[in-house]
C-alpha cells in the first residue's frame, strides 16, 4: 500500500488495551484509566480479522503494544493468530517487562520475534518515582526472561527526561555492551501526561548524545533511530527524535487502538472507525487512514504540543 507521497506503508501497531500495571508520570495519569470494559475493547477475534485484512493490503510488520499489552486476556492467542496470518513477516512487542518472567517463553512459543522493553532509569527509587507503583527488580526480571526465551534482539526504549534521568545516560547506554542488546533513547513527547513535563523535561537527543562518553557514530539508521555505538559494544545505542527531527518523510505505518480506530499520523486526531466491518468495507477504511496520512506533521515540535487527542497509553507510542 502506497500512501499519496510514495511512502510504502507495510507496519501496523495495535493497542490492545489501554490498562497498565504502571502509572509512569509522562504516560498515564496517577488514578489510572477509566475501564473500558469487555464491550469497549476489540476482541481477539476482531483484531485478528484487522491484521488479515491488513496483511491482504500489504502490512507485513505488526507491533503488540498498549497500556501494557501482556495484561490483555487471551494475549498468547493473540500473538498466535496475528503471527500465523500469511504475509505476516514479523510480530513484535513493546512492554514494560514486569509479566515477561511469566509469559516470555510462551510468547516466544506464540510467534513473537523480538522485544523492546522500557526502562528509563537503572536506581530503584527513581523507578519507582517515574513508574508510581512498579519495581525495578521486576523490569530488570523481565529482560532477563526476555533473554532466557531467545527473544533478541532486545531493546531498552528510554525517555530522555532531563532533570530524572540524564545523569545516568552512560550507565543505560552501558547495556548495550552486550551482544544483541540495543538501547534507544527517545525524545519525551509534549503529547497527553508528557505535557506535565513540559518544556523544563525535554532534553533533545543531540543534547543527550554529547552526554555520553565515548559514542561513536555508525552513520546509519534503524527504523526510526540513528544508531551509535560505545567503544568495544556488541549492541548499539539509538535516538529516536520524533520532537527535534521529524521522521515524517520515512513513516511507514499506521496505528490501531483498543477501541478500534485508525490513526493515520500520532499526532493528529484524525481517526478512522474500523470495528464490526468486514471484507471491502474494512479494506476501503484502511485505504482511508492511508490516503489520511498527512505529508509530515507540522504541529508537534519543541514549541507546540502534540494534538494527538489521546493519551500515550491509548495510543501505544
Ligand atoms: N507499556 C508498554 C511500554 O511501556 O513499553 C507499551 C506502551 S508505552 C505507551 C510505549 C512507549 O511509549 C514506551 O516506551 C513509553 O516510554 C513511550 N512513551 C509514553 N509516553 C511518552 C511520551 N510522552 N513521550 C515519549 N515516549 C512516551
Ligand atoms: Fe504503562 Fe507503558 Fe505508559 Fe508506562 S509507558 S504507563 S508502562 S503504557
């Protein structure tokens, strides 16, 4: 599927729950989120039927991300049925690792390649400030599982957030000394809760590049970050820079939340219903959300907030 500016659009992310056993500060607010309840939520069945029909159109990656996907009832069958849908290269997650030491191996099982799990801060006190409730203990669990379950490579996404974590860039970015373990520092985003962070939070990733000793740049780019490299690492270390650098011109995918919509870009509140349609009725809503994607996005950047119109957890980054 081509989109009107030549972009070839073959990757979907799918929310599958906006719920989360974390709260972090610039993600979801301290009450949590409203339950949606059963009704108010695809059902496996649904977004399996999503994800075929945008495979027909030519999807070939799908990331599972949320809220935080593993809470999702019937997870493992999902990732199974979006995993064995034919066109499907790649299925991939994005969590925040505190279930993986109970479910990586089946995930692994399921079909799910590789993960990215988020970690901004390696002190258990400032985990548990950033995250509310969680434990450092657990999320570092759960990349030890991810590990024990062979799903590498791995990444650790970490928000740049100055005043919280930029005293601790080299000793995050130190994971990456080990084979097959990539981490990526993202730009915080003035999008939902981000925005209470704003602007004294914002540290740009070029910023944060000269505060790690050492880096070497690989002058290339994965997906959406570019990638360096510390002196004598197997893995690599990336910016991703959606608030200083817009990837605009490279986006290659499309967004479907819990409740069934299609986001053409993130940051705009264009969304296209998707739920109870079928066969060419959901096709030309796919078509839709591709001819809706904008050139770039102008709206977001260190002045101007995100009008995304959802939070982050609903989303799915
Ligand atoms: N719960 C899972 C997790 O944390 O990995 C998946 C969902 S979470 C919304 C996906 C990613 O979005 C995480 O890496 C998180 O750090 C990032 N994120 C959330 N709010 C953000 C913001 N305001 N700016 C930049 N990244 C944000
Ligand atoms: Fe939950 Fe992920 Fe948002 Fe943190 S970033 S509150 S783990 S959805």
């Amino acid at each position: 599927m081509k989109d009107s500016f030549g972009r070839e659009i073959r990757y979907l992310r799918v929310s599958v729950t906006d719920r989360c056993n974390l709260r972090c500060a610039y993600c979801m607010p301290e009450a949590g989120v409203e339950d949606k309840g059963h009704d108010g939520v695809l059902r496996v069945e649904e977004i399996i039927r999503i994800v075929r029909a945008a495979a027909e159109l030519g999807i070939s990656k799908v990331r599972l991300t949320g809220g935080e996907p593993l809470l999702r009832p019937g997870f493992v069958k999902l990732c199974e049925g979006i995993a064995a849908i034919p066109g499907i290269e790649e299925t991939v997650l994005t969590t925040n690792g505190l279930l993986l030491p109970r479910m990586a191996e089946d995930l692994k099982k399921a079909g799910i390649k590789r993960v990215n799990i988020s970690l901004d801060t390696l002190d258990e006190g400032k985990y548990r400030r950033i995250t509310r409730v969680g434990s450092l203990e657990g999320a570092l669990s759960g990349i030890e599982a991810a590990k024990k379950a062979g799903l590498y490579p791995i990444k650790i996404n970490a928000v740049l957030i100055r005043g919280f974590n930029d005293d601790e860039l080299p000793a995050l970015a130190a994971l990456s000394m080990e084979r097959d373990v990539h981490v990526r520092f993202i730009e915080l985003m003035p999008i939902g809760e981000g925005l209470r962070f704003w602007p004294g939070g914002y540290l740009s990733a070029e910023e944060a590049t000269g505060m790690i000793p050492g880096l070497e740049s690989l002058d290339k780019t994965d997906g959406v970050a570019q990638v360096w490299r510390l002196p004598g690492a197997a893995g690599t270390v990336g910016f991703i820079k959606p608030v200083s650098h817009h990837f605009c011109s490279g986006c290659n995918r499309l967004r479907l939340t819990a409740d069934g919509m299609l986001k053409p870009c993130l940051h705009s509140d264009r969304e296209i219903p998707v739920r109870g349609l079928e066969g060419e009725a959901l096709k030309e809503a796919f078509w839709q959300a591709i001819r809706a994607k904008p050139a770039e996005n102008r709206e977001m950047s260190e002045a101007l907030p995100s009008r995304a119109g959802r939070r982050m957890n609903s989303i799915g980054g």
